[in-house]
C-alpha cells in the first residue's frame, strides 16, 4: 500500500533535491540555457507602456488557425522576430517558494510512481524489477514533460535535452531509492 511507501517516496524527493541541486549548482549545465535579450533596456521601458501584464504571449499573434495562412501573419512571420514569452509578476525571483514547489513536485512524482508500482510488485520484489519500474515511470514525470518545449514553443533542443538528461538522472535516482526501500 501506499502507506508501507512513505519512506521511498520522501527519501526519493529528497535525493532528487540533492541531484539538481549539483546540476544547477555545483555542474552548472544549464548556465547557458538564456541568453539577455539585445536593447534589453528600450523592450522593457516599451513594455512598460504598453502595460504588459503577467502571463505567456506570442509574436506575432494570430485570432484563429484560420488566420494562420493568411497573406498577413506570414508577412509578419517572415518579417519576424517570431516567437513565445513568458512574464512573470513584478519583483525578484522567490527561490524559496520555487525550492519549496520543486520538493512538492518530486513528492507528487513518488507518489504517483507508488500508485503505479504498488499494486504490481509484491513485498519482497527485488532490485532490479522494482528499480526497473520505478524509474521508468519516474523518468516519464521528470523527464518528457520537457520535450514540447521544443516542438511547440521553439525552444532550442540543446537546452530541452538537458533538461531531459536531468529527468533521466532524477528518474534513476528515485528508481534506486524506491528499489533500496521496497518492502521486504
């Protein structure tokens, strides 16, 4: 039951806290994953008067798929720059509260991992099948969420490829964890 996998799910949190704290910390692998934007200054101050609110935008923007061919919105396309941004609310980052969603998330990945793996493996399963479960589906949650950033939203696949090396450590590592504190 769920209850018998309290252990693995917190611990496996915890451990993949550990991992991508190294990975953005000590390996900084994503350092390069932004870049500033040219006349950073004068597209802020535009923004500002054009009252841009939180939220995600695309440029150039069409009212419907129908839209979308028309002689106009590929004027603009090729005219360019074409593109998605996201806003956030005014004021610094909240490291904290992101830290604090993050530990949540991977929480909510072990959970869903016991949910799957539970009724499946019985007391006493070994290693190799319980990590062989648990980390697939944990490289499932940690792991593709990252690739439609690249097919929808442009993102460069450099950057979405790390993104999923980083889901297929994070998966592994809740694998072993889960596989380390089955019940016997």
């Amino acid at each position: 039951s769920i209850t018998e996998l309290w252990l693995p799910i917190l611990l496996s949190a915890v451990f993949v806290f550990i991992a991508s704290s190294i990975f953005h910390m000590v390996i900084p692998i994503h350092k390069g994953d932004f870049k500033g934007m040219p006349g950073e200054e004068k597209i802020l101050a535009e923004m500002r008067a054009q009252g841009v609110q939180p939220g995600n935008y695309c440029f150039p923007m069409c009212e419907s798929m129908k839209d979308m061919g028309s002689p106009e919105m590929t004027a603009k396309c090729n005219l360019g720059p074409v593109g998605f941004a996201h806003v956030n609310p005014n004021g610094p980052c909240n490291m904290g509260k992101s830290l604090i969603l993050w530990f949540l998330y991977s929480i909510l990945i072990g959970v869903i991992v016991a949910l799957a793996a539970g009724p499946i493996l019985p007391d006493g399963a070994d290693f190799k099948n319980v990590f062989h479960l648990t980390g697939l589906a944990a490289v499932l949650g940690f792991a593709m969420g990252a690739i439609p950033e690249s097919i929808w939203k442009g993102q460069t696949w450099n950057v979405t490829l790390k993104f999923v090396f980083d889901g297929v450590v994070y998966g592994l590592v809740t694998g072993a964890t889960f596989g380390w504190l089955w019940p016997k």
